[in-house]
C-alpha cells in the first residue's frame, strides 16, 4: 500500500471521527462513537493498524509516526466528549456556561463590631476636646485596682464575690490582701493610677476598654463589659468642668442635646461622688459614675492636693451603644450572632 493512501484513510478517519464524538447527544451515543472508531476488536482505528503491514517497509516509519498522532488524537477527543456529557470539565464547556453580562457575586464584607464602632468614635470625640488614650492592663494588682484609689483592706469592694482574684499560690480564704496576687480589673479606674504614676500634672486623658466583674448577666449587666474613664488634673479643675465636658460629650456622640443629671453618690477615689445620667426619650439612664478627684488619690502617686485638683468618669461603653441603636439587652453584643452584628 502506498504511503499516500494510507494517509488519505487516516485523515478520513479523523475527519468522521471528530464529527461524530463533538455530535454525540448523550452517553449512549458517545459509546457507540467509541466502539466504532476506538473499538479493541473491530474499530475502524484497529483495522488502520492492520493496513500499517501493508505499507511499503521505506514509508513506514512515517506511516507508524502518523498513526500514532491519529491515535492519540482519537483518544483526547473521547475525552473532551466524556467531559462535556458528564457536564463540566471540558474548557469549551466552562466557556459556553460563562455568561459575562450577568452581574458579578458581590464579596461579603465583614465590618467592625458595634462596640469597637463604639469607642473609635468616643476616642475621636474626646480627641476633639483634647482627651488622648492611655492603655493599662486587664490583669491588675491590688494597689492600683484598691489601694491607690482610696479603697482599703476592710472595703467591702475587695470582696471575692465581687471581684475575679486570680488564683495564686499565695492566695488563701478570704480577701486576698498584698503581694503577688492579682485580679481581672474591676474598673478602667486603675488607669488613672498608672497614668498619674509615670506623668507630671497636667494630665487629661482617657482609658477604654474591658473590666469584669462577677455579676449575672441580665439586660443591663454582663460579667465582662467595657469602660470609658476619663481624667484631667490641672490647676482650678472644677465640678462645672467635669458636667461640661459629659455635657458636650453626650451631646456630640447622640447627635442630640442629651440632658446630664448628677445624682450624689459615692466612690472612694472621688469626693464629691456623683451617678451619671442622661435624658433619653423623657427617662433618665444611668451611665456610670464621676465626681472630683480624692486628695488622698492625688497624695497616693505623689501630686500635692493644694496645687491641682481632678476630675474622673468612668461610663458604661455597652449603655452608651445601646442607647444609641436602641438595644434593650446588652448581652446581644456577645452572642456573636451575625444576624444581629450585620446591622450596624
Ligand atoms: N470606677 C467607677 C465604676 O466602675 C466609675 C467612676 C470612675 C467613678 C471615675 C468616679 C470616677 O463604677
């Protein structure tokens, strides 16, 4: 057989082969496609070979070398057809169910929680009145969680039930009292301490950030909550200073002239000692308390009583944002359920 026919066969037989394995509807067909062109008995590729022996020995080398790629080729084209049938796969099928007119899928976004939202904003609203952040830590010592702040070893503030002590190899039954033992902080308060500890007055700062406390977690309390305090000691600080500053305060963060109400109360670390209250819709929310600076305070990280006097806050992050968005039950904001957070 000459090298010409030989070829001439081949090219045919791809020819058909191709149209029938890109035609074929369903599996059935693709089957029947296979049987006839790639079958091991009796194909229309096996009875090829068979022609192979016929062919004049010079040409076949480059008979075989045909053959081969026709072989092959049958091959992927069976498989481009098994792939496109089985439905996807196949790049010509991906292409086809590629549809750029249609709107592209959004990426979800995540955002920052509410109470994070919260304190970027109260941090920028006190930057505005000339407050900047001081940090301290949630792991605190008895000194600047009690005693620099004016509570003493027989407060009843000191007590276990009260307060989350660490448990510590000193630590014993009853109030653990002095060195090497330690408590999540109860208040954002001991900041004041360290700020006032390591800078000359003046100081006006604040602190914000999580205290803990053993209470049952109801609509307004948490075991774990946030503070913002403030502080400022300077010469001739006033009581009207400290309503001034919330004043502004509130009515900035609520967009609205919230009312401040001071009701006299008492704290060891401030004399006097008031609870804070903001108007809102026709009631009263107590926010957290305040008041002027204990001397004893001032005298405990070294400033003199009779040059400066300070003003302290410390209100609740957790009401402050609830107030705002009108949420009735603070325990929403740790459940980390999206459907609730993806609102703000
Ligand atoms: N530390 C007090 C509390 O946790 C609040 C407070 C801060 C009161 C500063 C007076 C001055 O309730």
């Amino acid at each position: 057989m000459a090298l010409k026919d030989f070829l001439t066969v081949l090219d045919a037989l791809i020819e058909q082969a191709t149209a029938a394995f890109a035609t074929a509807a369903d599996a059935e067909a693709l089957e029947a496609a296979r049987v006839e062109f790639l079958g091991a008995k009796s194909g229309r590729l096996k009875a090829v070979q068979k022609d192979l022996g016929g062919v004049d020995k010079a040409d076949k080398p480059a008979a075989g070398k045909r053959f081969n790629e026709v072989k092959q080729d049958l091959e992927a084209l069976l498989a481009a057809a098994t792939a496109r049938l089985s439905g996807g796969g196949s790049t010509k099928s991906a292409e086809a169910a590629f549809d750029p007119t249609v709107p592209g899928a959004r990426a979800r976004l995540g955002h920052l929680h509410p109470i994070t939202q919260t304190i970027a904003e109260l941090c920028d609203i006190m930057g505005r009145l000339g407050f900047t952040v001081a940090e301290g830590p949630e792991v605190e010592d008895l000194w600047h969680n009690f005693e620099a702040l004016n509570i003493p070893l027989e407060h009843p503030a000191r007590d276990p039930l009260d307060n989350f002590y660490l448990a510590t190899a000193a630590a014993g039954a009853g109030v653990p009292t002095g060195e090497g033992q330690w408590l999540l902080r109860s208040q954002t308060s001991t900041v004041q301490i360290r700020v006032m500890e390591r800078t000359k007055p003046p100081v006006r700062i604040i602190s914000l950030g999580r205290v803990y406390r053993p209470d049952t977690p109801d609509a307004t309390h948490f075991p774990m909550f946030h503070q913002i305090e403030g502080l400022l000691v300077d010469r001739h600080v006033t009581m009207a200073d400290l309503k001034s500053i919330l004043h502004l305060f509130a009515s900035s963060f609520f967009e609205d002239d919230v009312q401040v109400r001071f009701r006299p109360s008492f704290f060891p670390f401030t004399e006097p000692s008031v609870e804070v209250d903001m108007s809102w819709e026709g009631r009263w929310i107590e926010f957290g308390g305040a008041g002027m600076v204990d001397p004893n305070v001032l005298s405990a990280v070294g400033y003199d009583p009779d040059e400066v006097t300070g003003l302290a806050f410390g209100l609740g992050i957790e009401r402050i944002c609830a107030r705002r968005h009108g949420i009735p039950d603070i325990r929403e904001f740790f459940k980390n359920d999206v459907r609730f957070l993806q609102q703000f």
